[in-house]
C-alpha cells in the first residue's frame, strides 16, 4: 500500500489533534460497541519486541468498579497535592475522569514466560510496547471523536485488585473513555502554564 500527500496531512492532524480528556468534559452518552471494538483493534496493531503482544485490556463499566478506582485516585492525589504545594493552579486541575466517563479500560502487561527477542538485555521493552498499542488506542480514539484520559495518579497494587487483574500483571494504564463536549485546540496545561511547550530543537540533536 502507497499513501499520498493527503494521507499524511491527515494523520499529522490527527496526532496533533490527540489530547488527553478530563472528566468535565466528558458527556453522558454510550459508547458504540463496534467503535471500543475498533480501538481495541487498533491496540493489538502496534508494534510489541520480539512478536510477544504482552498486552491485556480489560474494559470496565461496572460502577462499583469505578467508584473504587475514583477512590484509589482521591487518596493518592491528596499525597500529589503536597507535592505541588507551592503551586496553587494543581489544586483547580481536573486530572481524572473515571466516574464521568462511560468506559474505563485498563491496559496490562503480562510478561513473557519464555526469553523474548529484544528483551535479553532492556527488560522494559515489552512494557514500552504495550505503550504503542496505548498510543495506538489514542490516535483511534480521536478519529472516532471519542476522548480518552490517562489516569496515572493510582497506587497500582489497589487498582489491580479492584479490577481483579491476572496474577503478576503490571498496570501500564488506566483509560476513561467517552465522547466530549468539544477537544481543546491545545493541550490543557499547556494552556494554564504549568508547562511550556519545548522547541523542535529542544528535543532533537544530531551527531
């Protein structure tokens, strides 16, 4: 398969259009089980070292399920508000929005019971592929016009036994999913200024 110039200016869009979505801009409505089933696809897509696709998802939509995971995140944001004291705008962030969203999914990694290529010598490499089938998920997500969230304020060991994990499973993510009222033209801290935005050359050096 050829792409053209179209096709790129396209996918450019849709990855600088990709934003990670809190709860008060989620709205009540469903999910289509076709469109979670098109993201779960594009998920298993990605890229994994060595072929071993170490990846598990597990969709929630169980309210007692996501009451304990809003749970987990008050507890653990309390000790991030500490923290970020000195800084007053961490208080008035929207950072999650478990409840708010209609889906919830949480990604998993599940080591390989067997050597893998490419993992002899950088262990990490099958949890940075299942971030590929994340960003995967994301870029899907967004053509869909559904929003997605990445809730990383979790003590992990609590969130996998809420969502009764598979033994010896790693939290790579926790998802909130859901169509919203619109999608900022720029990511919202960029907007409060907690962060500027780094330069191409900040980020990219030659040798």
């Amino acid at each position: 398969m050829e792409f053209k110039k179209n096709d790129i200016e396209t996918l450019i869009n849709i990855i600088t259009s990709r934003r990670d979505v809190r709860g008060n801009n989620f709205l009540n409505k469903d999910i289509e089980a076709d469109k979670i089933e098109l993201i779960l696809k594009a998920a298993i897509s990605a890229p994994s070292v060595g072929y071993s696709q170490p990846w598990e998802f597990i969709v929630i939509k169980d309210e007692k399920i996501k009451d304990e995971i809003s749970k987990n995140f008050e507890i653990e944001n309390a000790k991030a508000k500490e923290i970020f004291k000195d800084r007053e705008i961490y208080k008035s962030l929207k950072l999650e929005g478990i409840k708010e969203a209609p889906v919830n999914i949480a990604v998993l990694y599940k080591h390989p019971n067997e050597p893998t290529i490419g993992m002899t010598s950088i262990k990490e490499m099958g949890e940075y592929s299942v971030v590929c089938a994340i960003q995967n998920m994301w870029l899907m997500a967004r053509v869909l016009n559904i929003g997605v969230g990445w809730i990383s304020i979790l003590n992990e060991q609590k969130a996998l036994k809420t969502i009764d994990a598979p033994k010896e499973s790693k939290l790579i993510a926790y998802l909130a999913l859901g169509y919203v009222d619109k999608f900022y033209d720029e990511p919202e801290l960029k907007t409060v200024k907690w962060k500027s935005e780094k330069s191409f050359s900040e980020c990219v050096s030659f040798r």
